[in-house]
C-alpha cells in the first residue's frame, strides 16, 4: 500500500484505472488482488465511473477495496450483469478505461504489424485514374486480389519494416504505415474502388487489409500467469528513445501467453561495468528499471504496449519481464 493512501476516492472524470490503483498501491498491478477478483472479473470489470466511491477497508488485516456507487451509476453497472447468453459489448465511453484511450486510439483498427503470411498475400493497388501514379480522396483506383463484396471497406498501408526476434532472427512480422481507406465498388480479377480517405499520399504498390473491428478491451491492468521475458523491437514513430504514454512493440504475443491488460515491468538493457576490486575483477551487468509497459494489443508473435510511467528513456532491446 501506499503510505498516505486514502481512507476513500471519489473517481472523477479523467480518472483511469490505472491513476486510481497508484493512489492505493506502490504496484498498481496488484489491483486485482486488493479488490479480491477472479479471472473472469479482470476481463469484464464491473465498471468504476466519475461520481463513485472507493473505500479502503481492512479484512482480517487484509486491506480491501469497495465499491460504494450511487443511483445514476448503480443503474448502469446493473444492465451489465451477465447471463448464460452470447453477447457483444462495447465499451461505455463514461466509465473510467484502464489507460487513457486517446493514446492508444491511432493503433486499436489500423494495420501496424502485420504478419508474414498476410503481408505477402495482401492485395495490391495496381492502377490510378487516367494512369496517375498517386491518388487522393474521391479518385478510383484498380487493386489485384480483392476479395468480397461490394461495399466493403479496405485500409491502405504502405512499407513493411520486418521486426524480428533480436535472438533468434525469426521473422516475427512487419510494421506497416497506414496512409488510407477504400470501398469496393467492384469486385473482378481487377477490381475497382474509390479512396475514401487519405492521411498520406497513396500510390500504385500499396497493400490493402480489410478494415478489422475496432475492439478496445477494458482489462483491469494484471500480472501474466506464466513467466515472461522479452525485448523492445520497435518504437512506434521511428523515434529513439520512449517517454510516457509512447507505445512500443515487444517480441512477444498470444504465442508466449501475453494478452491485453498484461503489465510487463521494463529495464535497460544491460551495460556491462568494469569492477576493480581485489575479490572480483572484470565485467558485470547493471540492470536499471525504467518502467511499466501495459499490454493493449496482442498478434501472434508480437504486442503492443505502452509505456506508462518511466524514470528514464526505453530504447530498442531494452528487456521488459512479468513483474
């Protein structure tokens, strides 16, 4: 616990999940622990929103979090209760998310990492209007290997950094950039669609994925079950060194049993020193902790996480672990 952690917090709008457990707790991903939930509860919180009231009580000795809500909000936490029924929920906006959303909004429905297989069979732009090297919003443009309808709504994206594994060489995926959209407006052999949307200049060899369903899932932020270690691959941007809310890609995904609420504690890669004592000369290694990654978003092989809170830089190769 923290030492000047209050008796009771009145969550206010702004809050996140995760600024709200750093006012209780020294490890904000002890939260699960401190509220005493399950496995299921983790994935589908009940949802904490502005107006609540969370009081810390003892239990046995054992400090406990409670939830003591109001009316407008007790209303809304009711028609969430579930029952044995299939069912798709979207994230209420109001609710307090576990990390702010609007850092990581750019990177929940576009092509970032795609995989190899993908990578190579995704369709292609192969003509512009009046045979125009580059399109804009409102021009038409030919693809080869559409699939699908009609209607259908496709992304353009261009390049294709590979990322791979900094040990093992392996081939773990590619970082693409995002620069469009498109709509089918005829599928054939060569297919025709109109650029609906353009961020950055789209041009005849850019790949096209179909636009994926947005999904931001609300975890509360928790340790992995299993032993993790990996390394930092790539920092989103092109930029050299991570601050807080800047998001990085670790070598390790769904594969390696990462999934998104996971808290990875991050450390500079090792430098080695020289020591010069009678008992033990050489080389040894400094770790120096810099900070905590929350996983959002999960591929096979890879993840996307962000830096939270850090006291100095993440740079490529630096090591993040389960806590």
């Amino acid at each position: 616990m923290q030492e000047n952690a209050p008796d009771r917090y009145v969550v206010v709008k702004g809050d996140t999940l995760w600024d709200i457990s750093g006012k209780f707790l020294k490890d904000p991903w002890k939260w699960p622990q401190i509220w005493n939930m399950n496995k299921d509860e983790i994935k589908n919180p009940h949802w904490i929103y502005p107006g609540d009231v969370i009081v810390l009580d003892m239990v046995n000795g054992n400090p406990r979090l409670r939830l003591l809500g109001n009316e407008k909000n007790d209303g809304r936490r009711s028609k969430m209760k579930l029952d044995p029924r299939i069912r798709i929920t979207q994230f209420d906006p109001q609710a307090a998310p576990a990390i702010p959303a609007s850092a990581i909004e750019p990177y929940l429905a576009k092509p970032l990492i795609i995989d190899e297989q993908a990578f190579k069979l995704a369709p292609r732009i192969a003509l512009g209007p009046d045979d125009h090297v580059t399109m804009s919003t409102g021009d038409k443009a030919y693809a080869t290997g559409i699939t699908g309808n009609s209607g259908d709504q496709w992304q353009i994206f261009h390049g294709g950094k590979e990322l791979r594994d900094p040990d093992t060489k392996e081939l773990l995926g590619y970082e693409v950039q995002y620069v469009g959209d498109a709509i089918v407006k005829q599928v054939a052999d060569v297919s025709t669609l109109q650029v609906s949307r353009v961020v950055q200049e789209v041009a005849i060899g850019d790949r096209l994925i179909q636009r994926p369903r947005r999904e931001y899932a609300n975890y509360i932020p928790h340790v992995p079950d299993a032993d993790v270690s990996g390394k930092v691959i790539s920092i989103y941007g092109g930029v050299n060194d991570a601050g807080p809310y800047t998001t990085v890609a670790i070598n390790k995904g769904e594969r390696d049993g990462l999934h998104p609420g996971h808290v990875l504690l991050s450390y500079k890669a090792p430098r080695q020193i020289r020591v010069e004592t009678s008992a033990d000369k050489g080389k040894m290694t400094l770790p120096e902790k810099s900070g905590n990654v929350y996983i959002y978003r999960v591929f096979p092989k890879l993840s996307y996480g962000l830096l939270l809170d850090s006291t100095v830089p993440i740079n490529l190769l630096d090591i993040v672990r389960k806590p």
